[in-house]
C-alpha cells in the first residue's frame, strides 16, 4: 500500500486536519499521480458540511478535491497511455463499470452501477473508500486519467477537471457559438469558466451576478455584458433574449426570473445544486416552449476534449494558490462569494 497524506474532515462541524492513509499499490492498468495542486469547488463544501444529506450523505472522514493535477511517478506494466513525468488530470470520478450502456458511450458519470466518485464514495469493490485530492498522490487507472497538455503554470488546469468541464459540456451541447446570447449565473469558480469557454466559442456572453464589484473581472474573462440582480429592473429589457442561460449558483434562488429572460426554445441549464429544491412557474416555460436542462460533469473523452480546446484556445482558471491551513478560509470566503475565482491547494509544498 501506498502512505499518502491528505487533509480530511470529520464531521460537518468539524475543521480539517492533517490526515494520513492507505492508496492501493499501482496495478498494472494504474498510474501514481504526485498531486501539485487541488482545486476547492463548492461541492467540495457542500460534501463537507454534509448539506446534500438527503441525495448524497457525506462519509467521514472526507477528503475532498475532485479538480486534481500532477505529475505521473510510476506506471503500471500495461499502461500505453502515460509515462513517468508527465502531467495528469483527476476530475470527478476514478472508475465506472466500463459495461453498461452510459459507459460505452463515454458518459462515465452516469454509470448504471454508479461511478467511482473521487470522495465521499468507494471504489468499484463498493467497500474501500475514495478519498479525494486535498492528499499527495491518487493511483488511479490510466483510462479515468486525464492528459494536460498545457504549457506553464498548473495551478489554473487544476480547475479544469469539474468548473471547466461542467461548463464547456452544456455549451457545446447546447449549441453556444457566434450569433448566440449565452447568459452565465453566478460568477464564481464555474461562472468564471463559463465565461471565458462562451466567449471562445464566440458566443455573445451576458454575466448576471449579485456581486456588482465583479463587472471589471467579467468583462476582463470575456463578458460582453454585466448585469447585477439584485434590483429586478435591470432585467426587464432582456425579456425574452437567451438561447441559453447556465445557472452555476449553489445557494438557493428564484429560476423563473432566467427563464423569463429566454427567447422562444431557449433553454436554462441548471448546473449548481443549492440545498433545496426549487419552485418553477409553468406559465413561465410553456410560453416559448421553453426548456429546462441538467448537467452533470462530463465523460471522459469530452473532458479530455475540453482539456485539448482549453489547450488550444489557452484558457486556464483563474486562480488564488493557498496552503492547507487556509482551507476553513477559503470555504468561508467562497461561501461568501468572495473569491477570484477559484482557491487551489499547493499540495506540492504542503
Ligand atoms: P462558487 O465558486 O461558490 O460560485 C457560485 C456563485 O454563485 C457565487 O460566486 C455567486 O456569484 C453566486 N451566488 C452565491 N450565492 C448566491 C445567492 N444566494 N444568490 C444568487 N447568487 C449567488 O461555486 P462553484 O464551485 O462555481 O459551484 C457552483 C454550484 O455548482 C455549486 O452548487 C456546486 O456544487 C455545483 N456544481 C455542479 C456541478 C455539476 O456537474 N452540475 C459540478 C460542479 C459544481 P455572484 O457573486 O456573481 O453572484
Ligand atoms: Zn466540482
Ligand atoms: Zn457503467
């Protein structure tokens, strides 16, 4: 077994701490990450304080980080598809059962028999736990790895893995491009991402954020538009001019005001999971033919699509690098919305 040292929590009250464990030695499918940096999502935060506890309850201790990136230091004897020294991605989950149809069809998080969620789950056994990236090494099988091929500085790939995935799949399901009005809610760690995919895709990117300190960094990531929410007027003139709208929010809100501001057929994805569930008018939706999605990660190989586009375009996350001991810090802030834009862990150094 592989002593691996990570940063866990042990109850939703709890403050994290220093945490050593056990990963399973490198099979011959499997590839040995030393993580450099983890990002924190706010699912992350959701996990820790337990606040999804009727879908999905935590397990303790929790160390979470599914926005994972390092170097590969060992390869098992059959892997093709790495070599020592390379850089490595983690995102969301680290094995599926690689059978049922989802699978097959490379949307691994929605595996009938359940994925093997980065933390907070268990492995394919369905008994030995999965502890996430706020640790110093994952082994993981090379076909749930992801490869980065960016140049320079890792810190802002790291959110690449969940915040940039979760917005390029929606975008590039939904058709964003030149002559669409892509509106992003909520500017933080997936929002900032939202809006920098949107706006190289070339679609015409409209922020709606609570925070009206954050109009300079939207228009700096691209937004074309800025638009606080707090007073209701401000939305009025957009009645009826979105062909997509990405709702990132965590906290709950009212959704009827976005849909309001659809174009017929347009669409609202929902993308950030507050606590509660929410109140939908259908007049609001029927009006339009308007519809409602989901969006849940992506699969491997459009990960690994979004990883090349991100490359290509240059497009990384913007980023503040902490230590571990500012992780209670960093939760608090983003809770507060306070963050530019995503907090990332130096497990390098830690
Ligand atoms: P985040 O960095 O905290 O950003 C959320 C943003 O929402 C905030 O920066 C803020 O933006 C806005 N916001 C916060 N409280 C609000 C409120 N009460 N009313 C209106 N707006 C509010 O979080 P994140 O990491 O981007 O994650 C966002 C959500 O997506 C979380 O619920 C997370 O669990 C979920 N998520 C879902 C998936 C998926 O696959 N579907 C993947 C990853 C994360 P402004 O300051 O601009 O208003
Ligand atoms: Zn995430
Ligand atoms: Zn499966």
């Amino acid at each position: 077994m592989i002593q691996t040292k990570g940063y866990a929590t042990d109850s939703p009250e709890a403050k994290f701490h220093p945490w050593a464990f056990e990963r399973r030695d490198v099979g011959p499918h499997d590839i040995l990450i030393d993580i450099e940096y983890a990002g924190i999502c706010h699912s992350d935060i959701h996990a820790a304080k337990n606040e999804w506890e009727a879908m999905m309850p935590t397990t303790y201790p929790l160390v979470p980080g599914h926005e994972i990136v390092g170097r590969v230091s060992q390869v098992g004897d059959a892997v093709t598809k790495f070599k020592v020294g390379d850089v490595a991605g983690i995102g969301c989950f680290v094995d599926s059962c690689r059978e049922c149809p989802p699978c097959k069809e490379g949307y691994q998080q929605f595996c009938q028999k359940m994925a093997a969620y980065t933390y907070s789950g268990t492995y394919m056994d369905r008994v030995t736990p999965t502890y996430g990236g706020y640790s110093d090494k994952y082994v993981i099988d090379e076909n749930y790895a992801l490869k980065v091929t960016s140049d320079g500085d890792l810190a802002g790939v790291a959110p690449l893995m969940c915040a940039g995935i979760t917005t390029y799949s929606p975008l590039r399901r939904f058709g964003a491009g030149p002559g669409k009005n892509v509106g992003i809610v909520g500017l933080g760690g997936l929002g900032h991402m939202g809006v920098k995919l949107a706006a190289a895709m070339g679609a015409n990117v409209t922020v709606f954020s609570t925070s009206p300190s954050k109009e300079a960094d939207a228009k700096a990531l691209g937004a074309h538009n800025f638009v606080v929410t707090k007073d209701p007027a401000n939305l009025e003139s957009l009645a009826g001019t979105f062909d997509l709208i990405l709702d990132t929010v965590s906290a709950d809100h009212d959704v009827n005001m976005y849909i309001n501001l659809l174009g017929v057929r347009g669409t609202l994805v929902v993308i950030g999971v507050p606590p509660n569930p929410n109140v939908v008018h259908s007049f609001g939706l029927i009006f339009g033919n308007k519809s409602i999605a989901g969006s849940l990660i992506g699969g491997i190989p459009e990960t690994q699509e979004m990883l090349d586009f991100c490359a290509k375009h240059d497009i990384k996350s913007d980023v503040e690098v902490i230590k571990p001991d500012y992780i209670e810090t960093a939760y608090d802030r983003t809770v507060r919305s306070d963050v530019r834009y995503r907090f990332v862990i130096d497990m390098k150094n830690a």
